[in-house]
C-alpha cells in the first residue's frame, strides 16, 4: 500500500478566503518521464487547491466531465526561489475519487496557505518525484524515457501503474485559488508573436499570429482555442503555426490562448485581447523594411527590380492585421473597418481611400488604399505609419516613392 507524502517547508499563520480564481489543464505525455511545468500567482495570501482528475477521473473545476484512465500522477510545488513545498503522489480516497478498473484513489491532492507571490509547480507520473529541495535538482527518472512496464507481461512499456494496469498517457489539472495560472511558453516550445511585425503583446480580433515552436512531443496537426472558440489555421508546419484571433473575439485582458497538438497541451497562457493592435506585413518578413505593398497598377512598391517606386498622388495598397473588427459586405461588394483609419507617409497626413479585409482572402488579412501625398519625400524608404483606435503600426516600415 502506497501512502501520500506531503512535506511542507513554510508556514503561514495569516491567510485570506480563497477567493481567487480556477484553472483548468488537460494535455498528454507522450513517455513516462515528460514534466509539465505550470506557473501560478497570488496578488495576496491566500489558500490553494491543486488537483488532478484524470486517474479516476470526474467533473473538473470548469464543469467538464474528465474520463478516468490516466496516468498515476505527482504533483510537485515549488516557490520562486525554487524551494519545494510540497510534493504530493496520492491524494487519499477522503480526497480524490477511486479508480473504477484499479478501485486505487491515486490522483494528486495538494492544498496549503501560500502568501503572494509566483509558484511553479510539476506535474510527472508515478514516482518521478524531486531527488533534492529545489526545482535545479533533478527528478527520479530524468531522461528515463518509458520507465513503468507491467513484470513478466511482454507489451509495450509506458503508463502502467502497480495494479498491474495500463493506463492511457492523458492528464488534467486544476489550480485552483489563485489569480492567474498558466502552462508557459518555455526555450523547447518556442515564442508567439504578431505575424506581420513579429513583436510580442496583444492582438486584435481578425490578427494573424504566429506560433514558433519546436522540440515537443506530439503529433501534428495543432490546434488552437481562445476563449474555447476555435481558430483559423492558415499554417501548420514542421516549426511553425499560423492561425487567426476570431473576428467576434471581445477585449480581455486575460484571454485563455490553448495550443495542443492532438491530446498534448503546448501551451495554455492568458492573451490581452484590444479592439484593434495593428501591424504591416513587410517583403522580408522581419517586421521592418520595405512594406508588402502593391502600386496602384499592381506592380510590387520597392526600390529594388522587379519591385518599382510608386508616384506622389498614387494609390498604394498597403497589407497588414490586426486592424479589428469589419462590418458585413457592404452593396460594394467589401467589408470595410467598424473605426477608422489614418495614415502617414514621410510625416505627412495621408488620405485613406479604403480599409478593411482583403478581398478573396482571410479575415486574418486587412488592405488599406493610401493615396501618397503631393509632397511627400522621394526615396528608397520612406516612412509609412497606420493608426486606428488610438494604436499604431511597428516602427520601421517603408515605401519607395519616386
């Protein structure tokens, strides 16, 4: 018989209602000795419930029914120092739920007072618990591979427990109690930026993002949520992963961004929602340099061949995302901006003749018609900036004018 181990390093005498909020996971392994990783916050003291449903499963936090069949789970708690609080394998049959096919209470149960401050805290299987004090040391079964198989049964190893049974590699948490939980963006996944000017922050509805990952187990495609309403996936690639913010998706400052790749949760992190974070696209993809623009005859804006200059008193047509939110196709045939556009070229006020989604193409997409300025600057880069709602374009874009 197992029995659950809790080693707590801290106490705290004063602690407020847990009044905080619930976060939920679900993901998946794809070998025994895989971690996740979760960071959580407190604003203030308080008291925290972390909880896993998958061995036995249940109805998690958020109202989903979890199936049972998982993995025998650990939890590990740390602070942001890296000292261990608290490790935990099995909650105990007067916290957790029985397995109906093992009749074992084997998912993790941990709850302490913490004062404010940030938390880490890992999930592993079984008995892949800290060998040390701190999150620098390592775990049992570090680079283990499938270290559970059933004795004297010749079937693949991976997620046995001790009944002996074999159990599927999903898990689901939740962290309850707290202010903000999230499975972050770590070096072997990757980084989630704009994908046009590839800077880090918010989005608007309509914005092409893009997602950088590599190194991950899991199998393609990916998908991706926010706020539960699926994406549109422009690009799944080997690296890299192209999807657009719903055009309906309303400002939040914390909106939940889900990344899996089948069962395996990538990433699951709140993203700021704004009424509109706007950015151009540019020829090299860098986010700075010459603008993706055409001319007004539909040839490439640049001043290298075939690309040519465009003429003061011209019309561009200049591509970016990010812009917000269209109104329906008009009798025109296009679906314009609900808020309005300026622009500037060399400095200067620009007249904006269109700005709404690109015909033909992904809402993710915005076309905006600049009529350069009599006198506006000659060159080979000349500045071009787009404002709307008070927002503005990345610094650095430009246009050949001739």
């Amino acid at each position: 018989m197992r029995y659950a181990v809790i080693r707590l390093y801290v106490i705290v005498a004063l602690v407020r209602a847990a009044f905080g909020a619930d976060f939920s996971f679900v993901g998946a392994f794809a070998q025994d000795d895989e971690r996740r990783q979760f960071t959580f916050t407190l604003i203030e003291r308080g008291i925290v419930f972390l909880r896993t449903w998958s061995y036995a499963g249940g109805v998690n936090s958020t109202g989903a029914r979890i199936e049972g069949g998982g993995f025998d789970p650990s939890l590990s708690l740390f602070d942001s120092t890296g000292l261990l609080l608290a490790t935990n394998r099995d909650g105990g049959c007067n916290k957790v739920a029985a397995d109906r096919v093992t009749t074992w209470c084997w998912d993790a149960f941990v709850t302490m007072p913490l004062p404010k401050g940030t938390y880490q805290l890992v999930l592993t299987e079984s008995e892949n618990t800290p060998m040390g004090p701190y999150l620098a040391d390592p775990f049992v079964y570090d680079e283990a591979g499938n270290f559970t198989a059933a004795p004297g049964i010749t079937a693949p190893a991976g997620f046995w427990d001790y009944s002996p049974n074999r159990r599927n590699n999903s898990y689901a948490l939740d962290i309850s109690g707290v202010d903000f939980a999230q499975l972050p963006l770590v070096p072997a996944i990757g980084a989630l930026v704009n994908g046009a000017s590839w800077q880090a922050g918010p989005a608007g509805p309509n914005t092409i993002l893009t997602f950088f990952y590599r190194n991950f187990p899991g199998a393609q495609p990916l998908r991706a949520l926010i706020d539960g309403l699926s994406v549109e996936i422009l690009y799944n690639g080997p690296t890299q992963l192209n999807f657009v913010v719903p055009p309906t998706a309303i400002p939040n400052a914390s909106a939940s961004l889900q990344i899996s790749s089948g069962g395996n949760l990538l990433l699951a992190t709140p993203l700021q929602i704004a009424d509109a974070w706007p950015a151009l696209f540019t020829v090299h993809q860098s986010g700075t340099g010459q603008a993706s623009v055409l001319n007004q005859d539909y040839t490439y804006n640049g001043a290298d061949a075939p690309a040519v200059p465009a003429a003061r008193g011209s019309i561009l047509m200049v591509y970016g995302t990010g812009f917000g939110v269209a109104n329906p196709l008009g009798e025109d045939g296009l679906s314009w901006l609900t808020s309005a556009v300026s622009a500037f070229i060399g400095g200067l006020p620009a007249e904006v003749t269109f700005a709404g989604l690109a015909p033909g193409y992904t809402p993710g997409l915005q076309q905006i018609n600049i009529r350069i300025p009599d006198g506006c600057p000659a060159g080979a880069a000349v500045p071009i900036r787009l404002q709307i709602g008070g927002h503005s374009t990345q610094l650095g874009t430009t246009i050949a004018v001739e």
